[in-house]
C-alpha cells in the first residue's frame, strides 16, 4: 500500500513511536494559572464555536509560554509546531474519534501533547470526575481525519438547540434551507427544537462556509471485531457504536491540572464522554508537534 507519508519521513515517524504517557504535576498550578492568564489577554486570535473554542499563542510571547516549551523539550525532545500554532482549546462537547496526522506528507509528524489546565463543572456540589482522552492501539498513517461511518457528506456540525443540549446537525445545508425564511421563532429540526433568531442564522451560515479540515471516513475498521460494550458505556456514548468497530483501546488517560500528556500523532484517539459526568467544560493546552520545521 502506498503510504501518504514520504518514505523517510515514515521511516522517522516510525522511529519515534512510543508509548503514550501521562506525567503528572508536570507544571505548577501557580502555571496553570499564568497560563490561562496569558489565554484571556489574546484577544484576535480566537475561534469561537458552541462546541468548542480555540485561542492560538507563540511560545515566544511571553514568560511562562518560553518556560512552558522549554520543560517540554526537557520530556520530550526538541519539537516544531508546524500544524496549526500553539493553543489553547476549551472544550464543551467531546472531541469524537479523529487522528491529528497533519496534510504534509513531508512533514515528521511528532506527539500530540495536552496539558490540562481547567475543569468547569455542571454542578459544583456534585461528584468531580475527571475528564479523559481514549487512546486507542489503531494507527493511522494518512491525512488528519475523523472517523465515523457517515462518510455520504462533509457537513455535520454539533450544535446547541433551545433546551442548551448539543445535537449532532449531519448535513449543515439542509439545516440553513430550514431556518432562512425563520425570524424570531422556534422551529423543530429531527425531532430536536431551535430557537431562529438573527444571531442565530448568522452563525449557522457562518458554520456552513467552513472548510473542513480533516477528511470523513471509515477506512479505520479494518475487521469485524465489536469494540467492548462495557468501555463503550463508560467512556465512548458520545460516538456512534458502530464507529468504534475494530478499535481496540490503549490507555484512558485522566487528565489531572496540570499533568503532560502526549502519544504520537499516528494514534486514533478521542475524547471521553465528559458530559455525563458533571463536566460543563475542560480547557487544556494542545500542540500538534513535529521533528522537523516545514515552514
Ligand atoms: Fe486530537
């Protein structure tokens, strides 16, 4: 099978491979609080969705974040960030089953590092569950992708509707011929109610020019085997079952504040379902590294 990486570059891809680690107390929550300190002072480097929010930074912007590449490089070894830049990502719905793998076929794509910096839970007094990232043994040696059987369009977004729940919208474009005779009403879409206001539509049109950076496909189940039902209940009820078929996982690896977490960019992963334990959303850093600068 021809590989999308260059030959030598797999060859330093594969070299690299290891096992994925989880360090904890990594940085200091004196840090972790630096951090989050310099995230709220960037303010036109945001992209800002329901589901998620993301706010890119340079290592050499400031103090901590030159401190912070500096005792990774200490665990790690010397790294690039080619794809995308440095950021911070705040999550409020679970990342489903996806490979970071980049688009360079040139590029030495490295580990995925995260460190966790804040949970917000739903409920203060209620049970405080850590939030964790599903590892699985499968590999991937292609282009970034997310994995999932509904492969037929590129156009699904996770959406809130009226009630606040975060509903899996399939085809965006449907969705907009919907709501763009709409003012000031609630409408009902499969079953699931949305409020259409200006606001509203402005995003969904927003949403439905979006160009998709990872690819849909299922060309990650390469047998039949069922994926564990009790793991499945556990951690992966965010993703459609039939999804996880043929995917074996590693490590559940829990974030703690302030913990190094990394694997290598090959490795198919996702979150956990951290909506059903009382996690409204968790913010960590995350970087796509690489052995090499490309750019
Ligand atoms: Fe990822």
């Amino acid at each position: 099978m021809k590989s999308f990486f260059h030959e030598n570059v797999l060859k330093e891809i594969l070299k690299s491979e290891d096992d994925p680690q989880n360090i904890n107390n990594f940085i200091s929550k004196e840090d972790c609080n630096e951090l989050l300190e310099l995230r709220k002072s960037i303010k036109n480097k945001m992209v800002d969705r329901e589901e998620s929010t993301k706010v890119a930074f340079n290592f050499e912007q400031s103090d901590i974040s030159k401190k912070l590449k500096k005792k990774v490089e200490e665990k790690i070894g010397e790294f690039y960030v080619n794809d995308f830049e440095p950021h911070f990502i705040t999550t409020r719905f679970p990342l489903r089953l996806h490979v970071d793998t980049g688009k360079n076929p040139n590029d030495t794509i490295y580990k995925n590092v995260v460190i966790p910096l804040e949970f917000v839970y739903q409920n203060e007094n209620e049970n405080k569950k850590k939030p964790n990232t599903m590892i699985f043994k499968n590999k991937w040696y292609d282009r970034s992708a997310l994995f999932t059987k509904k492969t037929s369009d590129n156009y699904d977004f996770i959406i809130k509707d009226s009630l606040g729940n975060f509903v899996d919208i399939t085809n965006i474009h449907n969705f907009k011929k919907k709501i763009d005779e709409k003012e000031n009403e609630e409408i009902v879409y499969e079953g699931n109610k949305f409020f259409v206001n200006k606001i509203f539509k402005d995003y969904i049109t927003m949403l439905s020019k979006t160009k998709r950076y990872n690819i849909r496909t299922d060309k990650h189940i390469i047998n039949k085997s069922n994926f564990d039902k009790n793991i499945y209940e556990k951690y992966m009820s965010h993703q459609p079952y039939e999804d996880c078929q043929g995917l074996e996982l590693d490590k559940a690896l829990e974030w703690n504040v302030g913990n190094l977490i990394y694997w290598d960019r090959i490795r198919i992963h996702s979150s956990d379902n951290f909506l059903k334990n009382n996690i409204f959303s968790k913010t960590a850093i995350a970087l796509f590294t690489s052995k090499t600068r490309t750019n």
